[in-house]
C-alpha cells in the first residue's frame, strides 16, 4: 500500500510568484496513494527537512516526492533527510515545479494545474519504486602514470609520498621528458637539468615507484578501481641488473654518428647509447636500426668490451601485467618542425632552427657546449630573428590556438643570446606578447629594457637565403605598416606545440576523448580540468593543451590528489541507477537472447558476456551483462534491446510508463 | 596523341607570338593535339576584374562554355593570366549558384564546369610521361633559372597546382631535358604584372630584382610560362637595365622553346629570333661545363666564346 | 567558423559593404602585418595592405573615405602573395578588386592612379569593340586619353619589326554576343551598386 508524502515547495517568491501552492497541496492530497501534502516556504532549509523528516516517522511514508527546483539542485538534499529519517533515498524523487513550470510560464490557473499534473505523474511513478542499495566496488590502490616527464614525475611523487604503489611507465629510455632538453626554465632562469634531476632521482630511488622506461602501455581494459594493464617493455638489449653505467661501450662504439634525437638532430651518438649523461635510469640502450650487429651481424664491440657481460644481443621485449586503480595521463608534447614552413623554405636551411634546437645550443651540455652556433658552419651570429607564432593563431594552417608558452621562451632565447654575445643584434618578431604569469611581465620588460631586444610586431612573410645571410622579409605594424627587412644569420621559430606523436592511439587505448588536435579532453574545462570523462582517468600537463612548466607540476598535484583520493578507501561506492539484465529462474534463465546489440551501443564499455552453466560446466546460454563498476545508468542499451531484457534501475519500464500514462 | 583543347588568348596572336608558334611546333612532338576553341574571346585579363566584376566572370564563363559546347574536357591556356582567370571564375560560378545563373543569363550560354582549364607545366607533365626523355637530341644543358611568376601558383587553394612557396614542376620538366634548374630566391616574386604600359618603373624595379638574382646565382637563360612575364623581362630590358644601372643581357625563353630546341627543332619554327634579348647561350667548355654568367656585356657586341644557339 | 554581421551597428559602412559584396570578413583581420611583409610594392603604398585593412575595421567614415581615395588599391598588382600566406586567410585581392570599384563608383580616386585606370579602360573599350585585345589600339586608345604621347616610342617600331604587333586587330565572329555581355554586365554591375 503506497503511502507517499508530498512537500509543496515555494521556494520564496520563485514557484509561489505564479503557482498557486496551497491549492496544489490541497489536490494533490486527494491523489491514491498519497497520505500526506503539504506545501512550504523553503523545502531546502532545516525546518523544511525536518517537516520531511517528521512526516516520515509519523505518518508511515513509503515515499517523499518534493515538488521543487530541479534535482540538479537538491535531490542530495532530500535524499539525505530520508536516509536520516530511516527511509531509502532512493524512495525519493523531485517534481521539478520550477524551471519545468513555475519560471516558464505566467501566473494562471493552467500553471497551477501543470503542477498538479507533474506531481501526479511522478506519484504513479514513485508509487512504483523499489528501494536501492550503493553498489561497492573495490579499489586495487596502484596507480600507473603513462609519461615520465616533469608532469609524469611530479603526479608519481605525490601518489608514493601518499603511501601508494606507482607504476611509471616512459617511452623514451630516460625520464625527464623536454624539460631536460633545456637549457634555463622562465622566469627565474634556473638550470633545468639542475632543479629537474633531483626529482628524476627521486623517482628512481622512491621505494613505492616502481619505474619502465624504454616501455610503452600495450593495452588497457577494465575499469575505475581495477584496471587491468599489459605494459611492454623494449628489448635495450641491455642487462639492467648488471650494467654498472660504466659508459665502455658508448665510448667504443663503431657507429658514431647517428643524429641525436636529444640534441633534436644537432649533435650525434652512437648506436648504443645513453641519451644524456643525467639519465635516469643510467643505463644504455642499443639502437637496432642503425647497429651493425643487428644489420650486419659483426662487430659487437660492446659486448667484447663490457665488464661485467651486460650486452644481450638476443633480449626480447617482455609484456608485464599490471593491476591498477587509477592512471594519470602526462604524455607531454611535441613541436611543429621548420619543414612545415613553405615560406620560411620547407626546412631546406639549416639556420633556421625551432626553438627546441636552440634550446640544446644554449644549453651547457648541449652539442656546442652553450655557445651559440649556426649549424650550417659553426660560426657564432651576429644578428639573429627570432619568430614568435610560428605555426600558431594561424587558421591557414590549421592550427588556431595559441601556445602559450612561446612568448616566455622566445624572450628567453633572446636574452640568452644576448647574454652570451653582448655585440650580436637579436629581433624578436611577434603579434601580442603573452605574459601572464608570476613574474612572467617583468621578465619579458628585461628583455626589452636590459638586454635590448628588438621587439617588432609583425608577421614575417618569407625567408630565403642569400650569400650565406637569411633575409627576413617582416613587417612592423607599429610603424605604419610599412615592411622591414633583416639579413639574419640565424632564424629561431618558435613553432606550435603539439599533441605527441601516438596520442591519439593512446588516447582510443584507454577510451579518453580527445579533440580535434588530438589533445586530451579535460571532464569540464573550467571546474573539471584535471579529470576525463572516463572515470579514473586523469591528466597532468601538455598532453591536455600547451602549458609551462609552473602549471603542469600543479596539474601533476590536482591529478595526484584526485588518485589519493580515489585511493582513500579499499571500496569505492557508486549510484545504483544502472542498467540490470534480465534473469529469472531456470529453465528461462534470462529472456535476453544475446544479440549483444546494447554491448556495442554501450559508450561505457560496460557490457559483458556472461556464461549460464549447467552443473556440469556445460554452457547453456550466454547472455548480456552489465559491468556495475562502468555503467553510468545513460539507458541507451534499454532503448535498443529488443526484447526488453534490459532495465535501468530506478526508471525502469514499469515506472516510466506510469508516469507518461498518467500524464 | 591526346586531344586538348586550346585557348590561346590575345597575347599569343600579337607579342607573345612565339609561345604560340613554339607550341604549335613542338606539340605533335610530344602527343598532344590542339583543338582550337572557336571564335573565342579576351578574358578580360585584369582590366575586367579591376573595374567589374560580372564582366569578369562573365568573359571567362564564355569561353568555358564554349569549350563544354565542342565536348572538350580539358582546355590547354597557355598565358598564366588566363589561366588564372578562367581557374578563377569556373571556381567562383560552380560554387556560387545564383551568380552562375547571373552569368549564364548574361552570357546566353550555360556553363556546367565540365571543361578543366589546364596550363602548360601541367599539359608537359602529362606528355613527357609518354617519353619525351627519349626523344632528347640535343640535351638542353645549360643552367637555367625556372621563372613561374604569380599566376602559375596562387592562390593555391584554388588553383591547387604544386607548391605555392619554391615549386618544382617546371624545374623537373626542364631536368627532364638535360637542364640544370638553380635554387633561387624569386621564383613566384611578380615581375610586375600589368603596369608594363602605365607605371613602367614598377615592372623595371620588380623585374630587375628577378634577373639580378636570376643572373647573381648563375642563371645562362630563365626559363617562362608567362607572356606578361617574358614582356616584362625581355621587351622591357632597357628599362630595367636603364632604372637599376645595369647590364643584364641574359635571355628569357619560354619553356616550350626550351622543349623545342632540345626536340631538335629549327630556332626560327620556335620565334626565337623574335626576342629583344638575343638568346644566346654560351658554348660549354667540355671540361667544368661552366662558362660565366650573361651578365655586364653590352647588348650589341658578340665576344668571342659565345655563338648564336644552334 | 561562420560569421555574420548582425552585431554591426553601421549598414553603410565599407566593412558591411565588402562583406555584402564579397563576403570576406575584414574582423578576422589580426593585424600580423604578413601581407604587408610579403607585398612587393607595400613600400610604395600610401596605406600598406594590413593598414587598409585596419582602417576598415573601424567603421569610422572619414577612415574608410581615405581607404577609397588610396593609392594602395589601385597599386596592387593582384599577384595573391598576401592571401596565399594570410593566417586568417583573407581573401585581399578579392576585397581589393571591390573597392577598386566603389571608389570609381564614389567619385573617389587617387590622381595618382590615372594612368592605371585609363590603361585599364582602354583595355576594355578594344576587346568590347573587337572581342580579342588589339595592341596597337590599346596603346593608341591609352596615349590619347594620357597624353603620353612619346612613350614606349623606341620600342615599338622593332615589335613591329619582329612580328610582335598587328597592324590590324583580330576581330571574332560574334562581335554582337560580346557587346552584349559589356552591356549587360554594366547594367547588373551599376544595379549592384545603385541598391547600397
């Protein structure tokens, strides 16, 4: 026997400005089914709780209905005062009286009614509610953070010193990502290598990190709490355990010259090699592309020479599987290269460098030793442009957005060079000057003001060579318009950053949005920007969109937090408003036939196989069903079944029929 | 032998008379067979789209439709201007309905958009797949600067027809002949365009920064695609030497004489003699193959080393 | 991205003209000054493309009377550098090659485009006449109405010598269908501008 009680809420002047309550309440009470109406200022306040709170022990109630503001707004609320008040929550649905009726319409007898009929359509509907119970899941509290850069690094630090496992996993051989390319980090002009190794350190040496590198995530299944990971480790053809880092075999490597893809293709190495002396793990790897003995079969110098017998010629990649709760996507970036510059000669001049190569000139371990030099004949410029934008706020490239860090290290390489080349003329050809962060402004007046820089505002239209000078073809709009022209000796594009290689295919791995430049997509942009909207995947730093380094480490933080918190507790619980399949006593079982239409329909991946067995073993049906660790209860399966095998709990069939039929 | 049809335009009947002449001379040579649009009309160059634009799009939408009438699928237009022109205005009335309906009232002709303007880098790189390597007899081996102006080109959206920055299809067509194309700063600068007549000085400015750097990196001939190009490099040279102080006689010819020499064919069936600046190619030493730039010799004096081309 | 010109107070300035007419959005214009760069004759403009482009932006009329009464739109030379290499991609020739005509239409230009523009109709006035371009015509045609009596008088007679000018033009067939075309283009032409 249904024993409903229903709250009339006026929310001040809002719901009783045009509906009339009282005689709302006074209808309503004469509904089947409803034992109880009232009608009230404000449902949301205490007094309005405890009139729900009362009512329930007094008068018996097998359901509250509160016609108010949206659910969106209150249905926590209210469910709470039932749950305290002995009731199940989810015994307790809103009449939305508000956006749906009494901020729509003007004041008259037909709103009035229009209230009365939402409530007495959700009285059919409540009248047939089941109570529900929260659905636990478990929790395996290991986290796995995809990306070893700063970001990668900073989010491992924060999920081990909360007392979690980490599993880091790096593509490349060492960690440290781009911010151990460069040379001195904005605004502070601190050595990078110098402030970033002692946390590279720190992830070796942490004992809750447990670190791949040279490995790649192979795939990923599961769910929030209990993701299943196959990771693959590639074969360095190196012994970790009996390398000592003594360094025998780089130095007596027959292959020397292969470009380096630290150095960005300035400097060279060897085919086996460590990317750069701070590596971490300090272990060599060997290039099988461009090593003789993987090409040819001979020499082997290395492993004739190496100590302690390390070199593994036949190591083959291994696949490690791994249980994880939660993973932090920190994948980085990577930059456009001057080959994408039509008018700037489709990379064909060699002094016309990115900003990420002079990143490696500038810096003191870098392939010049920090002196600035062209790369076509070594000789230090006297006059060098520097190009901001370059790629960026440009539709006709088909990159819109700005990159954001590019006016801070542009700036940066001017003073650089100015720095080290008192005598050398530095332009810096720009559109706006994107300067806000700490210390960000004054930093950029430094250069303008102390170390003279030229700041023209205006495009460069083209470059080409001429006597072994660049000439810069510009513009300055600040000065009429009119064109400028510079021969340069050396050209820095600040060129776009951009989604690293593989992010897409990573991204549709792990089932996490991406957008159309294949940056990952953050849960809500502004309140959200930290998670995705797969659920216990989370981001940190430039593989969201272009970011410096101050905001990727906070990001990195937000993420780790977020894996604290999911880790809180060894159970997780979640809403019970999702989809049940069909089961019944045998010989029936189930009426789901298993066509599987509602597991490809899915969004959520939360549809599964599952066996019916006899006693035997034998399988006797297989049917669908729903993963309640995934599913978020969106329906779209229970529109597609076709035999209505699937319901969604707490808006099943039976209760949205009595609804719209008593409508 | 392929069909195409042809669109001359005006130039090629009056001062770009041995473009015409060139092509007709070396197009049975390479497969191709002209058919010539009949009674076909000026395209409005840039006059019309200067001072009206219906008249713009309508001239050109002419002369498509009269291409659609003889069922030619491709039109060879050998003037980049034209070219351009008819690119330009086929892209604008098949993409804007109720101006194509405009034209096509104006013109008394429906115009479908069946007929493809092509221009002469693109009719040679067809062809020369059909072996114009093997029909070389006199291997054009001089160093030439590839001139493709402004028109060839852009805009690229529309045109869609190699890179607009540093293009290589006259480079490679000319490679295919035995030359050697330079890498040069000015391959898509404008020479000038159509002030030759109205502001001379323009064209003396633009154009001589095209020979200077033509000639300063060791160009023997430039080589065009262009009528309004070759006017403004070659009938405009006195000028030009005039306004920047120099000697420059290098010659300008246009690709198909280029194609024709090295096919063997007599230089007056190609006009060449029809040039202000002589075109004299200077005799390759047999050991470095290099010879000094055409560069501060007078016009009229022949020193020794150099000789008429045979 | 679509754009359209409902926030725009002014209906009768140059921006919503040019917009109306060639349906190229000048707001999209940044100001990089790319085109400008690229220009080769920006040196020799009274107002370097970016700077018209500016201008109209404002919507200010005195801005867009000077923009009309330029040198620069009559200067250049359509060679499509600015629009091949524009970020926003702005189509600049095409916005050119309208004002060239409402500044004709206004009464509004550039002495020192003279010349240009008597070339230009000289040009125009042989091909309605005969259908195909008549040199010696459009040099005569253009002396007569410059008063350049003298010029490219050492040029011409070895062009005659090489073959390279017809004494007598080419006149097509159908001379009436391109009458008409003038004539019927004119029309729509001055039509368009008689609805702003």
């Amino acid at each position: 026997m249904s024993r409903i009680g229903v709250f009339i809420c006026h929310c001040g002047e809002n719901i009783a400005g045009t509906v009339d309550c009282a005689k709302v309440a006074e209808v309503v009470s004469h509904l089947s089914g409803v034992a109880h109406s009232v009608d009230y200022k404000y449902m949301c306040s205490d007094p309005g709780q405890n009139l729900i709170k009362e009512a329930i022990k007094e008068k018996n109630l097998s359901g509250v209905i509160v016609a108010a503001c949206s659910p969106r707004m209150h249905e926590p609320t209210f469910r709470r005062a039932c749950a305290e008040a002995g009731l199940n929550p989810f015994l307790c649905e809103m009449a939305n009286i508000r956006e749906h009726c009494s901020w729509v319409h003007e004041k008259s007898d037909g709103t009035t009614q229009k209230a009365i009929d939402l409530i007495r359509m959700l009285v059919s509907k409540v009248r047939k509610n089941k109570p529900l119970y929260p659905i636990k899941v478990p929790v395996q509290r290991t986290a796995l953070v995809i990306g070893g850069g700063i970001g990668g690094i900073q989010a491992s630090l924060d999920i081990a010193n909360a007392g979690h496992k980490v599993i880091l996993v790096e593509r490349d051989p060492s960690i440290g990502g781009h911010m151990s390319q460069l040379s001195e980090t904005f605004p502070t002009l601190d050595c990078s290598q110098c402030i970033l190794t002692p946390r590279m350190v720190e992830v070796a040496q942490h004992p809750n990190i447990t670190l791949y590198t040279y490995s790649e995530v192979e795939s990923v299944s599961g769910f929030i709490g209990n993701f299943k990971v196959k990771i693959r480790k590639k074969a360095r053809c190196v012994d970790e355990k009996l390398c000592n880092g003594c360094g025998v075999c780089i130095q007596k490597c027959t292959v020397k010259k292969i470009p380096s893809e630290f150095d960005e293709g300035l400097g060279l190495r060897p085919a086996i090699y460590v990317p750069f002396p701070q590596a971490v793990p300090n272990k060599p790897v060997i290039d099988k592309k461009n090593c003789t003995y993987f090409i040819r079969g001979k020499c082997a110098a290395c492993e004739k020479l190496c100590p302690t017998k390390a070199i593994r010629f036949d190591q083959q990649d291994e696949i490690i599987e791994a249980d994880v709760g939660g993973i932090v996507l920190a994948t980085g970036f990577t930059i456009l290269n001057t080959d994408f510059f039509p008018e700037y000669g489709y990379g064909k001049y060699k002094d016309i460098i990115t900003g990420l190569q002079y990143e490696r000139l500038a810096s003191a371990s870098g392939p010049t030793l920090g002196v600035i030099k062209r790369p076509s004949d070594g000789k230090i410029p006297e006059t060098v442009v520097f190009i901001a934008c370059a790629g960026s706020r440009d539709s006709a490239k088909g990159i819109e957005y700005c990159s954001k860090i590019c006016c801070m290290y542009t700036a940066k390489h001017a003073m650089l060079y100015k720095h080290k080349f008192h005598e050398g003329k530095a332009y810096v050809f720009y559109m706006d000057i994107r300067a806000g962060g700490k210390m960000y402004e004054e930093f950029v007046r430094r250069a303008i003001e102390e170390d003279h820089v030229k700041y023209i505002r205006g495009r460069v239209s083209k470059i080409y060579e001429e006597d072994g000078k660049l000439i810069v073809k510009g513009a300055d709009t600040l000065l009429n318009h009119q064109p400028i022209e510079i021969k340069a000796d050396m050209v820095v594009l600040a060129t776009a950053s951009i989604a690293n290689q593989g992010a897409e295919e990573l991204a549709q791995k792990l089932h996490v949005s991406y957008d159309s430049y294949h940056f990952f997509a953050e849960a809500h942009p502004k309140l959200r920007p930290v998670e995705t909207n797969t659920a216990g995947i989370f981001l940190a730093g430039a593989c969201q969109a272009p970011k410096d380094i101050p905001d990727t480490v906070a990001q990195a933080s937000g993420a780790g937090s977020k894996i604290a918190a999911l880790f809180s507790a060894t159970e997780m619980t979640r809403e019970p408003v999702i989809a049940v399949v069909h089961r019944t006593a045998p010989p029936i079982f189930s009426t789901c036939v298993g066509c599987f239409l509602c597991q490809s329909a899915c969004p959520f991946q939360a549809i599964e196989r599952e066996e019916i067995k006899a006693r035997d073993g034998k399988v006797l049906k297989v049917v669908a069903k729903v993963n309640d660790g995934l599913c978020q209860g969106c329906g779209t399966c229970v529109a597609l079944c076709r035999s209505k095998s699937i319901d969604l709990q707490g808006f099943t069939h039976e209760q949205m029929y009595a609804q719209i039929m008593a409508s | 032998m392929i069909t195409i049809g042809y669109f001359p335009g005006c130039s090629l009947l009056g001062t770009a008379r041995e473009y015409d002449e060139s092509l007709r001379a070396i197009a049975p040579k390479i497969g191709i067979e002209l058919v010539e649009i009949p009674d076909w009309n000026c395209c409005g160059a840039t006059a019309a789209h200067s001072l009206n634009h219906t008249l713009a799009t309508a001239l050109p939408a002419r002369i498509l439709a009269l291409a659609e009438k003889e069922n030619l699928e491709e039109i060879l237009v050998p003037c980049a201007a034209c070219y351009n022109r008819l690119v330009m205005a086929q892209h604008e009335l098949m993409s804007n309905e109720p101006l194509c309906k405009k034209v096509s009232d104006i013109i008394e002709l429906d115009v479908k958009g069946t007929a493809r303007p092509i221009n002469i880098l693109e009719a040679l790189m067809k062809t020369s797949s059909n072996g114009l390597a093997q029909n070389i007899s006199k291997p054009f081996n001089y160093t030439v600067a590839c001139y493709y102006g402004c028109l060839l080109v852009r805009p690229p959206k529309v045109l869609q027809f190699d890179r607009a920055e540093d293009p290589q299809i006259m480079d490679e067509v000319m490679k295919k002949i035995g030359a050697v194309p330079i890498d040069w700063a000015y391959k898509t600068e404008c020479c000038g365009a159509g002030f030759s007549v109205s502001k001379t000085d323009i064209v003396s400015k633009l154009s001589g920064k095209i020979i200077k750097d033509a000639v300063t990196r060791g160009a023997e001939t430039i080589i065009v695609a262009c009528p309004m190009c070759h006017s403004n490099l070659d009938m405009r040279r006195k000028d030009i030497n005039q306004y920047n102080d120099s000697r420059y006689i290098i010659p300008v010819m246009y690709i198909t004489q280029a194609i024709g020499l090295a096919l063997g064919i007599d230089k007056k069936k190609l006009g060449l003699h029809r040039h202000i600046i002589p075109v004299t190619l200077p005799v390759k030493e047999k050991t470095t193959g290099k010879t000094q730039p055409a560069l501060a010799v007078s016009e009229r004096s022949a020193s020794g080393g150099k000789t008429e081309v045979e | 991205m679509s754009y359209s010109l409902h926030h725009s107070t002014e209906s009768n300035s140059l921006l919503y003209k040019v917009f109306e007419n060639t349906g190229e959005t000048v707001y999209k214009c940044y100001q990089c000054g790319k085109c400008s760069a690229g220009c080769p004759l920006s040196g020799d403009m009274d107002y370097a493309p970016s700077s018209v482009l500016r201008m109209i932006q404002l919507e200010i009329p005195e801005l867009d009377s000077k923009v009309l009464s330029s040198y620069s739109i009559w200067l250049c030379l359509t060679c499509e550098t600015c629009v091949t290499r524009c970020p926003q991609e702005v189509d600049l020739p095409k916005i050119i090659d309208y004002l060239r005509s409402e500044s004709i239409e206004h009464k509004k230009v550039n002495p020192a485009a003279k010349d240009i523009i008597a070339f230009h109709k000289t040009f125009l006035d042989s091909i309605r006449t005969t259908g195909r371009l008549y040199e010696v015509g459009l040099i005569a045609g253009y002396k007569f109405r410059t008063f350049h009596l003298l010029q490219d008088v050492s040029v011409a007679p070895k062009m005659f010598l090489l073959g390279k000018l017809n004494p007598l033009p080419h006149i097509i067939k159908n001379r009436s269908a391109i009458e008409k075309i003038f004539r019927k283009s004119n029309r729509a032409h001055a039509g368009k501008e008689a609805e702003q």
